[in-house]
C-alpha cells in the first residue's frame, strides 16, 4: 500500500533479490501484495515484518508468530500483530483472546 509509517508496532519490508525495497504499514497491506504476484516469489529476496513485543524490530516473516485479534487494532484494520517469538505471542494473546497462525497460514487466509 505505500502509505507512511504510522504506528511502530505495525510494518513490514519486501526486498525483491534485485534490491527493490517495498514497504507496509499492516499485515494486511502486506499479504494482498505477496498474494497479488506483482512481484514474483521466486524474485523475493526476503520479507520482515515488525515484532508487536519489540517495535522497531524486524524479523523474518516465514519465522514469525502471527496473532489475529480485535485487541490488536492495526493502521490498516487486519488487526494481526506479529511476534518474534511464540512465547511473547501467547502473553499477549492471555488478554487478547486471538487466533494464532503461521505464516504459511497467514498467507492462505489473506489476513482479511
């Protein structure tokens, strides 16, 4: 979506394996443009996303743990927070109530 970072806690990167930089302010943003193919995977140097627990610091996104819940009130409304590890991942689910999903999961469901 290339829309400027709002929220520290939310963010994401793709980086094509020719350098090109593509930027999210949400998961959703995000998933639609992997699921859009305007870059092709096998182009797709590597994707990080944001730690909600750690903001500012990216993670690989395939090693990342996804929660999805209304609590989390991301910028652009897909309200899925991402975490560097599963453990800070259930702490906050213990409040939040969320659903928990891998990235390959995550990409299936087009985190809508």
């Amino acid at each position: 979506c290339r829309m400027t970072l709002v929220d520290d806690r939310f963010g994401a990167e793709v980086v094509s394996s020719k350098g090109k930089i593509f930027k999210f302010d949400d998961t959703n943003c995000l998933i639609s443009f992997l699921n859009g193919g305007e870059v092709p995977e096998s182009e797709i140097a590597f994707c990080v996303i944001t730690d909600f627990a750690a903001p500012g610091v990216l993670v690989e996104a395939k090693s990342a743990f996804f929660l999805k819940s209304e609590m989390v009130r991301s910028p652009m409304a897909s309200n899925v927070a991402a975490f560097g590890s599963e453990e800070k991942m259930h702490e906050y689910n213990a409040e939040w109530s969320g659903v928990a999903y891998s990235w390959d999961e995550l990409l299936a469901s087009g985190a809508h």
